[in-house]
C-alpha cells in the first residue's frame, strides 16, 4: 500500500460568459470522473478572491496513489473533459500534481 496520495490540480481560465448548457456539460463530466478507479475526490468551483492571478476556476483531483494518474490521463472521460474545456478556456491552465501524506479518507 501507497503511503502517499496525489493531488492533481488545475486553476483555469474560463469564459465569463460561459453558457448554463457548456456548464452543466462540465459539471456532469467531472462528476463522471469521481468513478474512475483511484479517485478519492474531486471538487470544482469558481473562484471568488481576488488573488487568483486571472484563473478564475479551479478543479482538484484526490488520487489514491501516484500511478492512478496514468489510468486518469488517457481515460476517455477525461479525454471528453479536456475538450470541453478547450471550448470554454480563454486561455492555458495552471496544473500542479503533487504527493500527500495518505490519511484514513472516506470516498465522497
């Protein structure tokens, strides 16, 4: 057993003016997401500070170990998610992957 998770994140910049119908294609991608194996959690939101340097969404993926990220990456639901986004996007992302300390975690 892993004694680390992965964090996988990405900051975005996405249409202000993004449609409820190209949202909720989103949103219901994403929630797709959360049965792939390896996924602990997953949460998106809109950004609300005014510290976000432009990236005004924000998705975050809770990996149980490093390698679920290889069966994330090519996973046609993902691949589905990525061109979503790049309907929406105005411009590239800001990812970040890192390792955690793996704590007792109940799926959600």
């Amino acid at each position: 057993m892993s004694e680390q998770s992965l964090e996988h994140i990405l900051f975005m910049k996405l249409k202000e003016d993004m449609s409820d119908a190209d949202l909720k294609r989103l949103t219901d991608c994403i929630e797709e997401l959360r049965e792939l194996p390896g996924v602990l959690n997953i949460s998106f939101g809109k950004n609300f500070s005014d510290r976000s340097g432009g990236y005004n969404w924000g998705y975050r993926v809770l990996f149980e170990k490093k390698s679920d990220l290889d069966v994330y990456g090519p996973h046609p639901t993902h691949e589905r998610l990525k061109a979503i986004l790049n309907e929406v996007k105005t411009g590239p992302p800001l990812v970040s992957d890192f390792l955690v300390p793996k704590f007792p975690f109940t799926k959600y």
